[in-house]
C-alpha cells in the first residue's frame, strides 16, 4: 500500500486536479485517472480491504491501510474501494441487506461498478439528533411513498451514484428510537430531485454533497433494509466503523501535513538561515508529532476493542477518537499552512483543501459536541473507558 501511494496516487494528483479545473465547480465528471487507479490497486489486491468479510483483515490492521489512502484522500479511498459513503452502505447491505438486495446492490458497489450515497441530515432539523429527522416514509400498499428534504447527500451528484440509503420516519407515534426506518432508492426514481452542490469551504467535491428533495418518491416494499422501525439502530451499526475509518484517514492527513511542513522549515530560508532554526517553528513541528502519536495510539485502542469486543463496546472509544483526531489533524495541518505562508491558503498546495475537510469532520458523522456528551455520560454513568488492568474504584 505504501507503494501503491507514493509511487501511483501521489503522481496522479496533477491529473485529477486538471480535470477537476477543467470541469469547473460545477462539473462532477469523473476523472480518467481515478478508473486507471482502481484497476492497478486490484492487481495489487488492494481492493474492499475495510470489510473484513472481503479482506479478512482486522479493523486494527486496516487501519494503517486507511491512514496510508488519507495521505490522498481524493484519490486513494476510491482507488481500493474504500471510500465513504459506499463503505458504510456496503457494510449496512452486508449487515443487514436482503440476498436480494445483496445482489442487486451491494456486488456492484464491492466490484467498483457503481457508487451510492447516503441520505440522512436535513436542512429543516437539528440532524446532531436523529430522532428529529422529518422525512416522511409511508407504506402504500406494496409501496413505500418518501416525501421531504435531505442534504450533505454525500455521493449523490457522482454520474456513476446508482442508488441513494435514505433514513425517514414511518411511525412517528411509535417508541422514539422506533419511528426510522432505511430504505433504497435509485437514483433514477421518478420524484427524486438532485437540487444543488453544496461546497465545503468553498471547494466542490467531484462525488458532491447534494441537497435532494423526494416528493411523492415510490419505492417496492422489499426496499427496506432490515426492517420497518430498525433505521435508527441501521443507522448506528453503520456510523461506528465509518467513524474509525474516517478518523484512520484523517492521520494520514496529518502525516502529509507534517511532512510538508518539515521539507518547508528545511528548505525556506528567513533571516539568515532556513526556517528549521526558528525555535517556534521547532516547537510547532514537536507539538505537532505529539498530537499525530496521541491521536493514533487512540484509535488503534478504538479498533483493537472493536476487534475483540465489537462495536457496542467500542462505542466510547470511537466518540473519543471521533473528537481527538480530527483536532489534531485540523491542528497540524494549520501549523503547517503558517509555516507556508501565503502559499499554505492558496492551491499551490494541499494543505487548504486538507484543512476544510477535516474540519468539517468536527460536524459530519456526529459534531464534537454529540460526542462529548457520550464520552461524559459513560463516566458519570460508572462505565468510563478503562486502560487495560484497570478496575473501578
């Protein structure tokens, strides 16, 4: 894997971003070199490594994998298949998918062929809370009817996107955490409307993040994943991995930044001598692979105990490295846009479009705060996370 980026990904960078230019904000074409990619990476066989049905990998040895494909976190995720949204919609139809289902969707998504996306924050309700979600899902018969309004629809404005998750209620008078259900909907469905782009920090992403309104969309009743009423706990089964793959990615991010920022001090040269000498840039570089260390060890206890105890467990552990690692990615990669200069906002160098990413991080997947409030009641709830040999007072 690590050839595979520093000899393949890295190169075909320049590529992807001409294309990007060329196509403008609003173009979401896919770049040639992403296809040539992803047949070079399964010659490799680095291919569906996040699943570990596919790859037989562990999440604690896939994690230096991920780290490893957020060094290019354009390029490299989708080059061996490992990207969000499909991993988390792959994981959902392997979890919970009907053979049907599982068929008709999932092996395109594991064989690369198709991309998907996930619809689930609203624009109308505080979706930090996903028991507020309004989308209504209403049983017709043998149909489902959706009626309402997503966004951050991740994947959505990719032309190859064949096929939309969406989370909506289908009782709201039954048990809180009962009311959501998932359903599939293709993207071609009569009554689903692509609306718009929306930009992270200015910068459009090629797969996009789309507001999507349903209106009267009909979908067959065997559409739903799992069953009627099961969405909210879908939905929680399928955020846990994406959490720690993301934070995995988000420290290769880090990395990058911090190599960057190194062959930067090294190489420009200010009042008399190369930055290196600045004693403040030695203590930003320093501070800097503490917190890419701290952050790492984190996530690995995250997915060593998801290994061996599954996700439930983890759950504490995933909140805090959900927490942890984007602040020390955001942190680092902003040390090192100082170090820059002017060219560190700037394209020139990664380090902007790096930065706008992992701090929207701080929000999707569940903001800080949500996560926070988690990691507080486990411990005053008497379940705090314990190091290893440790036991309750």
């Amino acid at each position: 894997m690590l050839a595979f980026v520093h000899e393949l990904v890295l190169p075909a960078e320049a590529a992807y971003l001409a294309h990007r230019r060329e196509a403008g904000p609003d173009g979401h074409t896919v770049p040639p070199v992403i296809e040539e990619l992803k047949k070079q990476a399964q010659e490799r066989g680095l291919w569906n490594l996040f699943l570990p049905a596919e790859s037989g990998l562990t999440q604690l040895e896939y994690a230096p994998i991920a780290e490893l494909s957020g060094w290019s976190n354009d390029l490299a995720p989708e080059a061996i298949n490992c990207q969000a949204p499909d991993t988390g919609n792959m994981e959902l139809l392997h979890l919970l998918g009907s053979p049907e289902q599982q068929q008709e969707w999932l092996a395109p998504l594991l064989a690369g062929q198709i991309r998907s996306a996930f619809a689930m924050t609203e624009p109308d309700v505080a979706s930090s809370d996903a028991t507020n979600i309004a989308t209504r899902i209403e049983r017709d018969g043998d149909e489902y009817v959706i009626t309402g309004r997503k966004w951050w629809t991740s994947g959505a404005m990719d032309p190859r996107c064949a096929v939309l998750i969406v989370m909506g209620k289908t009782d709201p008078s039954a048990a809180t955490h009962r009311q959501q259900t998932m359903v599939i909907v293709p993207r071609d469905t009569p009554g689903v409307t692509i609306v718009r782009d929306l930009p992270v920090f200015g910068h459009h992403d090629q797969h996009g993040h789309a507001e999507v309104r349903f209106d009267g969309a009909r979908v067959p009743a065997r559409n739903v994943i799992g069953e009627e009423g099961g969405g909210f706990a879908a939905a929680q089964a399928r955020l846990g991995p994406g959490r720690i793959h993301h934070c995995m990615r988000a420290l290769g991010a880090a990395e990058r930044a911090l190599a960057l920022m190194v062959a930067r001090a090294k190489d420009r040269v200010a009042f008399g001598g190369p930055l290196a000498d600045q004693g403040m840039v030695q203590a930003q570089i320093a501070e800097s692979r503490l917190e890419i260390e701290q952050a790492r060890l984190l996530c690995y206890r995250a997915c060593q105990v998801i290994d061996t105890q599954g996700n439930k467990a983890a759950r504490t552990l995933v909140a805090m490295a959900k927490v942890a690692v984007p602040r020390a990615a955001t942190a680092v990669i902003d040390r090192a846009i100082q170090v820059h200069g002017g060219a560190g906002v700037t394209d020139v160098t990664p380090l902007a479009a790096m930065y706008g990413w992992h701090r929207a991080m701080r929000l999707f997947d569940g903001p800080d705060e949500v996560h926070l409030r988690s990691i507080a009641r486990a411990e005053l709830g008497g379940t705090p996370v314990l190091a290893p040999g440790q036991v309750n007072p």
